[in-house]
C-alpha cells in the first residue's frame, strides 16, 4: 500500500461505515460550543463539510441523502452567522 499509515489503521479507516448525519451533527453542534480560534474553527468545519458534502453525493437520488443536505443547510447558515470570513 501506499499509504504512510500502518496497514492496521489503513484496514480500520476502510472498514468504518459512513457516520449518519446526526453523528456528524454532534462533532458540528461541539465545534460551534468549543469557542476555538477562528482559524482552527474553519479547519475543522472543513472536514466536517467535507465528510457530509460527500455522503450526500454518494447518496444522491436518495431519501438517504436528505439528512446530509439538511444538515448542510444548517451548517452552513450556523457556521457563516459564528464565524464569519473576514475580507482581506
């Protein structure tokens, strides 16, 4: 493989089912209650998107995608009204 991880965690990571959208919402719900620093606040949020922005599209065309388009939505609406981008 190749892969910088071990094998171990390498067939671990793969072997994890996809987290259900309200199981991404909690890790959402803990960042938007953390009070972190902005720049980390929008690097996490970014992987959090990512992984939701993904199961929504594996999902397509599905009922199953409706609670990750949903939760899109929030995230988006909550995270922009917390942590807005600054110009520059």
């Amino acid at each position: 493989m190749s892969s910088d991880q071990p094998v171990d965690q390498q067939t671990t990571a793969q072997a994890r089912p996809p987290r259900s959208a309200d199981e991404i919402e909690k890790d959402f719900l803990d960042l938007m209650m953390s009070g972190i620093p902005a720049d980390i606040a929008h690097d996490k949020f970014e992987r959090l998107w990512d992984e939701t922005n993904a199961l929504a599209a594996s999902t397509m065309m599905t009922s199953q995608a409706l609670p990750y388009i949903a939760l899109l939505k929030r995230m988006h609406t909550d995270f922009a009204g917390r942590y807005p981008r600054r110009a520059g």
